[in-house]
C-alpha cells in the first residue's frame, strides 16, 4: 500500500571529521571529534569536555537512509547538531567551523538528493558577516535554508542586530529552522540538569518565538520562511495571554498591527510534541496547515515511530494533510517536482 511521503524537517548531523582549532589548541570550546569504533562510533568534545557520544547515524547517508525507510520517512531536511552553532566562538573561527559543517551537509544533499535537503549554519555572532556567509549557502554549498539558535549569546532573535541575516534570507529564500540552544534559563535550572532540555529547551524556543513577534520581524521582513523545533515550545499557551495583551492595550500601544496569534499562524512548526491531542491542537488552534513531522533524528529523544504518529495526528478532526509534506516543502521553499521526498511505498 502506498502511503503519502513524510519529509522530517528536524533531524541532526555531525561530520565524522571536524577541523582542528585554527589557533592551535587557545579556543577551550572548540568542537573535535574523536573516533571510538572509526568506522560506526564517535565521542563529541567541546574543548577538553566531553559532549556527546554518536554514531554513524550522524555522518552515513546510507546507515540514515536505512532508519528512514523503516521509519516510513521519504526525506530529512539536515541540520547541524546545534552546540556546532557555536555563537561561543570569535566571528573567524566560527566562520570556519561552519563552512566545514555546510560542506559536510551539503555533500550528504549532493550524493542523495532524492532523500535529503540541507540547512546550514552561520556565525550569527556577527550578523554581518552570517548575512554575507547566508548569500552563498545555495550556491556554493547547495542547501536550503540555516538552522539557528534561540538566543545568541543571550540576545533573542527579535532584537535588530539580527536584521542584516534576516533580510539576506528573505532575498535568498532562506528557510531559517530555529532550534533551542543554552536557554537563559539553564543556570537557574542547575540543581535538576534534566530539566534543560527536557524543560528549559521549550521555554527558550518559546520565547524566542514571542521575541520576534513582539519585535516585528515579520513585519520588517514579511517574506520571511521560519520555523520552530519541538512544536514552538511554549508558545501555544503564552500566545493567548499575549493575545489579551495585544487586545487591551491598543495593539501594544500600536506597536504590533497584526495580533500575536495572526503573526504566530504564519510560523512552521515541527510535530515534535509526543503527545497526538497536543500535536492536534497545534494543527488546529495555532497554526493550520503549518505543521511539519520533526523527528530529532538520531537523538535520544527523537519521536518513536514517526509515520504512526503523524497518521494518529492527521487522523484527528481537522488536522490538513499538508501535514505529510505540503508544509514541509513550503518552509524548505521546494516544488513538489523537487527531487526530495517522492513518495515511497512501505508495504
């Protein structure tokens, strides 16, 4: 039986080779991986501290494509695992890191672009330059958008340092996956660490979110393509009280022209929610026709069985189908003719 094509707009890579430092050991937060099993398991470091222990699910084409099929997922839109963001890092060096991270990426797209798009990722440290660096990621790295981070180094995406990048993506046609990274929250969350990214993670997505409403981005840069991980995190609940907010103060005292929740419905939004009555609230009640499946592929706490959780959720009343791939190909900006995502016959 033929099933329509899932395409997973949030799953993650890490090249099985990283540069070395370019200062020659100075940088104490530079990435490096180290071989375990060369060929199928490695270790993450960041400097000297261990990270994240991967395996080759993270750099193989052919080891992700084997999930995919099992999983019922016809393509992956790439994104770097997000501590490779490293806004930590001084403009240059970060510059380098990334073009070797898009490098990487986009050769995974090149030797399998039936099954793969690309998001890449830029020193947004440094807004001009990640605007300058955004302008070639198509053509010289063939990808499809960046991924970016919550905050950069503190800083919510709404604030105007960012609006260099965000008009160089809205000339590209960029799509731009915002993924949680060292929410503001975590020193106050020091005393449970499992509540980072099991809690703080969706309060940072969240208010980045309510960041670059509040902002205006979406007015200053109105063809912008953007989405969130792990479903906007917070968002849902806060958007009705920003709503009230919006509604008895004038519009913000005339700040926002649009009310929040009419701004929120043009996000995306990954399925990532594990749970099939919330997925459909956001299906319905947020922003419909704008959810995409997200796996967190090949992570700890990626969605199990994503094809019977994206049936389970469209099967709910008033869930659109676009959520198999309508919405993800019109975040990732790809034509139903892109080669990506043909359906595929799982039995």
């Amino acid at each position: 039986m033929a099933h329509p094509p899932l395409i997973d707009v949030h799953s993650h890579v890490v090249p099985q080779e990283l540069p070395a430092d370019p200062t020659g050991g100075a940088i104490g937060a530079w990435p490096s991986v180290v071989c375990e099993a060369c060929r199928t398991k490695a270790q993450v470091f960041m400097g000297k501290r261990p990270f994240r222990e991967i395996d080759d699910r993270s750099w193989s084409p052919t080891r992700r494509i084997e999930d995919m099929d099992q999983d019922g997922v016809a393509a992956q839109a790439l994104s770097p695992m997000p501590e490779l963001l490293s806004y930590w890092l001084d403009p240059n060096p970060a510059l380098e890191l990334a073009r070797h991270v898009n490098g990487a990426i986009g050769q995974m797209v090149a030797a399998r672009p039936d099954r793969f798009f690309g998001l890449g990722t830029v020193p947004l440290q440094d807004p001009e330059l990640a605007a300058k660096e955004a302008r070639d990621l198509k053509t010289r790295f063939g990808l499809t958008g960046v991924e970016v981070g919550s905050n950069v180094a503190g800083a919510y995406l709404g604030d105007v340092r960012f609006d260099p990048f965000f008009a160089v993506c809205e000339a590209e046609g960029l799509a731009i996956f915002v993924h949680s990274l060292h929410p503001l929250q975590a020193r106050d969350l020091s005393r449970h660490p499992m509540l980072v990214p099991f809690a703080g993670f969706t309060v940072d997505t969240g208010l980045c979110a309510a960041s670059l409403i509040m902002d205006g981005v979406l007015e200053r840069f109105p063809g912008l393509r953007i989405g969130f991980s792990h479903g906007g995190g917070v968002l849902a609940p806060l958007l009705h009280r920003m709503e009230f907010g919006w509604g008895s103060t004038n519009g913000f005292e005339g700040k926002l022209p649009q009310s929040p929740k009419a701004y929120a419905r043009r996000f995306f939004y990954d399925s990532l929610v594990y749970d099939e009555a919330y997925l459909e609230h956001l299906a319905t009640q947020i922003a419909p026709g704008q959810i995409c499946l997200g796996t967190d592929y090949p992570y700890l706490i990626q969605q199990p069985d994503p094809r019977a959780f994206i049936e389970g959720g469209a099967a709910r009343t008033g869930v659109s189908d676009t959520i198999w791939n309508d919405a993800a190909r019109r975040f990732l900006g790809v034509s139903e003719t892109a080669s990506a995502g043909r359906e595929v016959n799982h039995g």
